[in-house]
C-alpha cells in the first residue's frame, strides 16, 4: 500500500475528481492506489502527496495527467456487451425515427467507447439489419477520455479478450485476420463511426445541443459521484433531443435521479427517454 | 394549511450562517430531520461542529423520528473523543432507549474509559441495552468485558450472538471453553466457531478436531475447519496438539473419500472452491470479517489441517498453490512446519504428473529435502515453471555442478527462465561465475542475454565480474547501460561510485534520475558535496537533485537550499520545503515556519506539512493558530502535527479539530488523540 495521511488521499482525489469527474473513495482507493504505484515508481516519487505535488507544479504534469488518464480510465470492454441495448435500437429505435432518417441520419453517440468495441458493436448491429436497403441512414459519434484508447479504436484491431462474447462466424464475417489472433473490423462497419477526445466531466466543445438522437454512456456512472453524475446526466438530456434515448449499464440507474428523462421498456433490457416535445 | 417547503438551495444556504448567529442552533437542529439528504449531510457536520453533546443525545432516543435520530448519532460519532463523556453518562441513564443508543454511539467513539458504563450496562435488565453493551464492548475489544460476556452466552439467543461476537473480537482465550459449549446448538453454534477462529486457542484444537469428524456437523464443517485451522495455525511448539491425536484425525478422513464426506470437503476447498455461504456469513455485520471469511481463509485453514493430519492424497492439491508467488507466501512456512511429515512424500510430489505440483514442491520444499539429482533432473523438465523453480532451488544450494545446464537456460530458454537461470549462476561459486557468466558480458552477447546477466548482478554482487560490469556501464548504450549502471551500483569502491556520477551528466535525462537514485540508495561519500555543486544549474535533473539532498540528511544542505528558495521555480520550491522537512534541525524548522506567512496557498500548505513532521514543543502556540486557519489542509497538519508532538496542552485544540466540518481534519484529528 502506499503510504498516504488522510490529506493526502483528499487532496489527490480531489484533483481527480476536479480534472475528470470521477471519484476514488472507499474501496476503489485501493484501486487507485494499485493504479498509481507504477507512476509514483516510474516518476522516482515515494508518496502521494509527492505525486500530488508532481501533479499540480512539476513542468511535466500534463504529460503525466495523460498518462495518469491511461491508467485510471476503466477500459474494460468487449465486442456486444449488453446486446439486448443494441438489439432494441436497430429493432424499436430505428423502425420508429423512419420518418427522421427521410431528412437527416439518425445520430448517435458513443460516450466513453474506450477502444471503440461499442460504437463498432451498434454498427454491426445497424449494417447486418439490412435498414440501409429500406433508407435507413445514421452516424455514430464516439468519445473518450483516454486518446491512446481513442487510437486503439481509429486502428480497430482486436484480439482474444474483445472477443469474449462474439461467435466465430461473426468474426468471420465482419473482421479480416491481419496477423495470427489479431483482427481488423471490415471497412463497411467502420466508415459510420467517427471518434473524438472529450472529457465527460470538464468543457465539452464541438458536439452542439440537442443533436443526438441515441446516447450510449454504459457503465462509466458508476464513478461518478453524485454530483458528477447529475451534471453528466444534466449534459446528456442537453445533447439528446426530446424523445432521444439514453442507454446505461445494467447496474446504472436514473431512478430519482434524472427528472428530464422516463424509463422505457423493451423486451430484454431498459432504456430512459428525454421527456419534452420537439420544437 | 401545510407549508410550501423552502427549495434545497436555500435550505442549504440557510445552514450557512456565521457560528454565532441566534438562529444558527435552532436551524442546524432543524435540518437534521430535513427529507433531504444532503441537508442532512451538511446539518449533521455543522450539529458536530456547533451542538453540544448534551443536546443531542436526547435526540437519539427520538422514538418518532427516525431520520431526526440517526442524524443526531452521526452528529455524535463525529464528534467522538468530545461527545465521549456526556455519552458515557447517557449510557447510564434510566431511559432504556437513550442508554440503548448511547451503547451504540459509544462502540463507535469510546475508548478504555468506557469500560466501566458499558459493563454495568451488560448487567441492566432491559435485553436490547444489554445487546448493543455487548456489541459496544467487542467493538471497543475491552478485555475486561470477558467474564460477563461469557455469563450472557448462557442467555437468550440474541444476547449469545452479540457476546459470541464480541468475545470473537476481543480474542481472549479464556472465552474457548464456553464458546464451545455453543457448537453442538443449532442456533448460535456457527457464530461460536467464527469467535473460536477468532481468538485461535490452542486448547481449543482437539475439540474441534472431533467436531469435525462427527458426520453431523457436516453443515458446520465451513467455520470448524476455519476455526481448527485458526488455532493450529496460532499454537507454538509445545501447545500444538499431541502428533498421534492429529495423526488419528488424518486418518479418519483418509478412510473416507465419498462425496459427503470431510475429505471430499477439504479436496473441493484445496481446488479453489466456494464454500455455500453460511448464517454468520449472511448476516452483515457492519466490520470486515466478511472478507476474511473468504474462500482464502477457508483454504489456508483446510491447508494446514491436511499437513497435521499427514492427509497424504491432498497434499498434491495443496503444493500445487506454491507454484504461484501468492500461493508460496503462505504455503512455504506450512512446509517447513511440516515437513517431517512431507519429507518421505517429497519423491512422489516431485515427480506427479501435474508440473504445477511438481513446481509447487521445489518452491517450497526444504533444499535438503529435494536433493542436488532432483534439482538438476527438473532442469530438464518439460515445464517452463518447474525449471524456473529448479534454477531457485540450485541457486540455493550452489551447486556447480549444475552450472553448464543453468547456462543452456540462460542462453536459449524464455525471458523469466534466462533471468531464473542467471541469478542462479550468481549464487554458485566463484569459478561458476567467472566460467558462465564472464563470457556473457562480453559487449557482444545477444541483448537479451545480456539483460539477464545484468539483472542478476544488480540484485547479487560478484567480486570476480566487477571489470566486466564497469568496462559494460563505460561502454553500452541504451536499455543495457541502464542495467549495467544497476549492477555497477551494487560494486563497492570508487570506481564505481565515479561510474555513476559521470552518469548524472548523462544525456538521457531518465537515466540521469536512475542514477541519481543509485546514488542515494548507496550511500555515496562524494555524493553530498557533488549535488551541493549541482544545485547551482538550473536543469531539468536539479528538481531530482533537490529531492536525494532531502534523502541523504545531509545537514549541510540546509543553507543552500534555503538560499535557492527565493529564486527556484515553484515545483522546486515545493521540493526545498519537503526536503527541508526531511532534512530537519533548527534552521530548517524556522524557515517552514517563516513560509507559512507566505501569500502562496500551496507553499503554506507543504510549509504546513513539513512544520508537521518536525514541529517542536515550542511551536504548540504556531500549531492552535494553524488549526484555525481557514485552509484545511494546514489544519489538518497542524492535528497531525500535536498527534505526533502529544503533549497534554494540545488536547483541547484536538478537541475542537474533531469536530472540524472537513471529515479529513476530523479524522486526522480522532487518529492523534487515539495515539496518545
């Protein structure tokens, strides 16, 4: 364990909650402090409040917070994590904005893709329904936190573990075996995702209000705190338009939480819709 | 007409009034009942900060307001050593639900004081007050609540759960014997256990051995394991249980392997299985056993029930723990508890078809157990993990005559083999070295060879390959002069320290930091006055200069290191104070003390820090004026500051500090006064 006085721990999670939004109390402390143990030895510093220090006043701090965001940032992922989400959107979303997609493409954001295994996922969902041939049309938006993640998706080579829950006959189809055990995703499912940097929990530029008609943020609000987890919910009813859809993890939940938004039910999973009428 | 409730903003500004104004008490109490908890959140460390405890305790006895009430026991637990009187004598009072609470709170904030009140309070008639004495007295682990906790195991059940746990987390053996009387009831048997694997009394083993043996405890075998365990584990030589009576328990279990049985029971915790969860295990009870309850506690406890038992078919399962680093840990000492038993064993574990086994014996078996054929036959081992566990065992014993198989390894075998079969070679006689490893620190043997040999040298000095090491670090570049100069650093001498210095001007600024470190961690002679010199270039290595002065305590680097303050960027100047700091004495003491009447927030606050690591008696008068300041960061070193000082005059600024609105300083402040 590394040692750390009260204030220490206060002061560094603090910053990390002020620089990204989320929050290290409790049990996920000795998370953080297994996280950060190869920085504090990397860097020659013996403490936390050495690396604080480091943080707030070295020259090198904002090399170190993008290094810092590689190792705090949960990039744990997999090709159709939680399918049903995806399903219910190419089956119930994508049938009812018909009438949308005659004037523009269904627009949908992928909110802490990681290395891109989600927005992917919904575009092997989208292509292989077939809607293109009935008019369908759509654009998916996906960002993170990390950028070495962010690069990860741009090459969208995967091995093993991405795979975990993907059948051999769909990596068949929709990857090209680039080297033994490692696999690029075809052309025809990338071309509609685009991925950029942004950090959920500070200024947020370049995505404009009410433009999404789908957000997918799953299994990222779990490290918020309460306050960060209203202002993120807060900024996604101002980016889904009235009617869009919000999708969170299994474990997530805007019970009491998100007035903006009402559950909806689907037949093997849940979504919460942006109350409001179009104006 | 029912009132419109003020919005939550402006409930929560109304908490924020000067803490002398009329209305303040009125509104704090106020809020603690308010439906929203974040008004609660702040009501509460404003009740502990401004309310007295006499105020509040009342409120815990609130029979109709439960949000009010547990509010007001949050409002007391913050308040902690301050409150601790006033709940002392509440414990005492003829109102059973106010001394009820006043147990609770006092489990969480009491101390050796209480123990008078809340063993009183174990003699009251009224059974709930009695129960939460019980469970005061166990969280407060006050020894001498024993005599009458063990006179409530013979009560009603509830009150023989909460003293079979207090009992448990007091750990006094004298409790064994009535614990278990427990274990034949139903009811609070598996609670008596979990107490007995908690004290671990050495009496206590061959009870439990016989529990366990009986079919009709089969629902117990769980916490009964765990508990014999416990107690195997904590008896000394001449307590442990006589051998033949262990011996008799092997057997009985040898002499069933069905599914029901315990053999099958311990097989299934040795291969790594979940135990179905028990009542104790179900029930939360709010500390932390939950975690050792785990299946890590359980297997540990079967593990050494198998070694005393001599139960020879699970010790396969058992060693094959040992392959791995975690597992070693804690099987390696079981082994050498053991091992006459596993001695005439050792052949058939060596050589069992699971190399994992096979690898887990020559981790943890006795060297003189295994044998210098044995080893070296497992260097030739199919299993890349055996022959990694073979080069340890070699290395141990030095036998050279493995040296040409070791060197095969190092030159052809994977990455952590080559490094295996290299440490191996250090620790084999100095003709060995010089014959298999000499050859490989030529400049052109292949990098990864050569990484190896390097490693190896930088963890074990060899006298004979000290030329070759220094002529490497004068002459290699990249990831091999780094751990050459790793190697160099474990060579005495003036050479060597010469070797690194010049590394210091090197051009690769993270090897510069490396040796610099080497450096410290050597203890150079010449290193002081060199970094004295270097203090004056201001490059990017003076920060890491800066620091190693602060670890080296050279007292001489005061003076320049104040000097350079005033013109140091601020992450030096962060790096001055906190060297300071470590540097210590008078003069540096003052200076901290003269920078925490800077206008930089942050330089007062590593000024802070650093006063608090050597503050003196005489600062006590600096320090209550920093616990007033409006930055909690140097109220909370001025609370670890008198923590550390302890002198009686500071308890009163520690008093208030626990009751600081920054639950950080609160804490910090509680941890001082528990120190002294």
């Amino acid at each position: 364990m590394i040692e750390a006085t009260e204030a220490d721990w206060k002061l560094l999670t603090d910053l990390l909650a002020e620089r990204f939004g989320l929050t290290f109390s409790g049990p996920r402390q000795e998370i953080l402090a297994a996280r950060l143990r190869p920085r504090l030895e990397a860097l020659h510093l013996e403490g936390l409040r050495e690396y604080y220090h480091y943080l707030c006043f070295h020259p090198g701090r904002e090399e170190e917070f993008c290094e810092l965001t590689r190792r705090i940032t949960n990039n744990e992922t997999y090709f159709f994590r939680e399918g049903a989400q995806l399903d219910a959107i190419v089956q119930h979303v994508l049938p009812e904005s018909a009438q949308l997609m005659r004037e523009r493409p269904l627009r949908i954001l992928s909110a802490a893709c990681s290395s891109g295994e989600e927005p992917y996922s919904l575009s092997v969902r989208l292509v292989d329904s077939g809607s293109e041939l009935l008019g369908a049309k759509w654009e998916i938006d996906a960002c993170d936190l990390n950028p070495a993640r962010l690069e990860a998706a741009r090459r969208a080579i995967y091995e093993g573990f991405s795979f975990r829950n993907c059948d051999e006959e769909t990596r068949r189809r929709c990857f090209q075996e680039v080297e033994p055990g490692r696999f690029l995703l075809r052309e025809r499912y990338r071309r509609a995702v685009r991925f950029f940097h942004a950090n959920l929990a500070g200024p947020f530029a370049g995505i404009g209000w009410g433009s999404y008609d789908v957000i997918l943020c799953r299994n990222l609000l779990i490290y918020f705190d309460p306050e960060g987890f209203d202002r993120l919910i807060s900024r996604f009813a101002q980016l889904l338009r009235p009617g869009g859809y919000l999708f969170l993890g299994h474990s997530e939940s805007l019970f009491d939480r998100g007035p903006g938004f009402e559950p909806v039910y689907f037949s093997d999973c849940m979504a919460y819709r942006r109350i409001g009428s179009e104006s | 007409m029912t009132p419109v409730p003020l919005p939550l903003a402006s409930r929560l500004a109304a908490l924020d009034r000067p803490e002398d104004h009329p209305e303040r008490a009125r509104l704090i109490l106020h809020a603690l009942g308010d439906p929203s908890p974040q008004v609660r959140e702040v009501a509460i460390a404003w009740a502990a900060r401004v309310l007295e405890p006499d105020v509040l305790i009342p409120l815990v006895a609130n029979g109709s307001d439960a949000m009010l009430r547990n509010a007001a026991f949050a409002a007391l637990e913050r308040q902690g050593p301050y409150a601790m009187e006033a709940v002392e004598q509440a414990v005492t009072a003829a109102d059973a639900d106010l001394a009820m609470f006043a147990c609770q709170v006092l489990g969480s904030i009491g101390a050796d004081s209480s123990v008078a009140p809340l063993i009183a309070a174990l003699d009251r008639s009224e059974v709930n007050v009695v129960q939460a004495a019980a469970e005061a007295v166990g969280r407060l682990r006050l020894r001498e609540a024993v005599a009458p906790l063990v006179g409530l195991l013979q009560r009603e059940p509830w009150l023989q759960l909460a003293a079979a746990d207090a009992l448990g987390a007091i750990g006094d053996p004298l409790a064994a014997d009535a614990l278990l009387a427990l274990v034949p009831d139903t009811m609070v048997a598996e609670p008596a256990l979990e107490a007995l694997a908690r004290i671990a009394a050495s009496t206590a083993v061959p009870h439990l051995l016989g529990f366990l043996a009986d079919p009709r405890n089969a629902r117990l075998r769980g916490p009964l394991v765990r508990a014999a365990g416990a107690s195997l584990t904590a008896a000394s030589e001449g307590t442990t249980p006589p051998a033949h009576d262990l011996l008799a328990f092997g057997r009985s279990v040898e002499a069933d392997h069905g599914e029901a049985g315990l053999w099958r029971f311990l097989a299934d915790r040795l291969a790594g299985g979940d135990e179905p969860p028990g009542l104790v295990s179900i029930l939360d009870t709010g500390d932390d056993r939950g975690q050792s309850r785990a299946g890590g506690e359980t297997l540990r406890a079967a593990a050494i029930l198998v070694l005393a038992g001599g139960i020879a078919t699970l010790f396969p399962p058992l060693f094959k723990w040992a392959e791995a680093r975690d597992g070693r840990a804690w099987v390696e000492p079981l082994a050498r508890r053991y091992v006459e038993c596993l001695a005439p064993l050792a052949e058939s574990l060596l050589t069992h078809s699971d190399p994992g086994v096979r690898a887990g014996a020559l981790w943890v078996l006795p060297p003189t157990v295994i044998g210098a054929a044995r080893f070296r036959a497992a260097l030739e081992d199919s299993a890349p993990g055996v022959r990694v566990a073979a080069c340890r065992g070699i290395g141990a014993t030095g036998d050279a005559g493995a040296a040409r198989s070791l060197a095969a390894l190092l030159d052809s075998a994977s990455p952590e083999e080559r490094l295996a079969a290299a440490e191996a070679l250090t620790r084999l006689p100095q003709e060995a070295q010089l014959a298999y490893l000499a050859p490989r620190l030529e400049p052109s043997t292949d990098e990864t060879v050569l990484l190896a040999v390097l490693g190896a040298l930088a963890l074990l000095h060899c006298p004979g390959l000290d030329e070759r090491v220094l002529h490497l670090a004068g002459i290699a570049t990249g990831q091999v002069r780094r751990s050459a100069l790793r190697a160099v650093a474990a060579i005495s001498g003036p050479r060597a320290e010469v070797m690194l210095l010049r590394a210091l001007a090197d051009r690769d600024p993270g090897l510069q930091v490396e040796a610099l470190d080497l450096l410290v961690l050597r203890g150079s002679d010449r290193l002081g006055a060199t970094l004295l010199a270097m203090l004056g270039v201001a490059d990017s290595l003076r920060y890491h200069v800066i620091r190693a002065l602060g670890r080296l305590g050279r007292a001489d680097a005061v003076a320049p290191l104040k000097s350079l303050f005033s013109s140091a960027p601020l992450h030096e100047r962060v790096e001055i104070l906190t060297a300071l700091a470590r540097l210590g004495g008078d003069p540096a003491r003052q200076f901290l003390r003269q920078c925490l009447d800077q206008s930089q927030p942050e330089i007062r606050r590593v000024a802070a820090q650093g006063l608090a690591a050597v503050a003196e008696p005489e600062d006590l008068d600096l320090l209550a004026r920093l616990a007033r300041d409006k930055d909690w960061v140097l109220r909370s070193e001025a609370a670890q500051a008198l923590g550390r000082l302890g002198p009686g005059p500071a308890r009163p600024v520690l008093l208030d500090l626990v009751r600081d609105l920054e639950p950080a300083v609160a804490r910090t402040a509680r941890a001082a006064l528990a120190e002294r």
